[in-house]
C-alpha cells in the first residue's frame, strides 16, 4: 500500500473522528453504550480545540504524505482543511476557542437529553 494512499486513509479517518466528536452524542441517543466511546472522544476534540494543540494523526498524516514524496502542511486538520471550508483564510485562537465551545455545547446539550430520556424510562 503507496503512502499516499495511507495519508488519504489517514484523512478520512480524521474527518470521521472529528464528525463523531461532534455529533456522537446523537448516537447515544441511539445506543447508550456508545457514551463511554464518545464522552473519552468528545473531551479530547475539545481539549485539542481549547488548548491549541495539534492532533496526532496530523503529524501522522503529514508524515505519510513526506514519505510518498509529497508535502506535508502546516498547523493542523482543522486550519487546513476545514477552516478554509467554513471560514476566511486563517485561524486564530479566538475562533480556534469558539469552536471547542461550539463542540461543547452541542455535546452538552445531547447529553442533557439523553439523561433525561434515561430518567423518564426509569419512571
């Protein structure tokens, strides 16, 4: 299997991730049992989106594309490939910090009614 190859697997493993860490909580609605998946998930896209950090698969992607002969790019997934999707060129750490919030609020707010859903079939 060509690097290449494996960076673009990369990529789509990543983008996945990052749809999960946002709207994971809507398949524990579904499935409760997928809450000790996605909570773990959850807190660290958000820990990586508060603190400024850059991902692991980043580098492993970047690597992969070194390796097929490529370049690699830099800052990290969200800068490169969904920033330019959604918002003018550069991300600052203030957008970079609403955008943890964003996924909080949403992960707070699916989780507030999946405990209510738990407690009215307790009832």
């Amino acid at each position: 299997m060509s690097y290449a190859l494996l960076a673009d697997l990369v990529l789509i493993l990543h983008a996945a991730f990052i749809v999960f860490v946002i709207f994971g909580g809507l398949l524990v609605l579904w499935r409760r049992h997928l809450i000790w998946i996605h909570v773990p998930a959850a807190a660290w896209g958000i820990l990586i989106e508060l603190r400024g950090w850059v991902c692991p698969l980043t580098y492993l992607e970047n690597d992969l594309r070194v390796a097929a002969g490529g370049r690699g790019y830099a800052g990290g997934f969200v800068d490169h490939y969904l920033v330019p999707l959604v918002y003018p060129p550069g991300l600052t750490p203030g957008t970079q910090v609403l955008l943890g919030l964003a996924v909080l609020v949403i992960n707070v707010s699916v989780y507030t009614l999946v405990w209510h859903r738990a407690r009215a079939r307790e009832n």
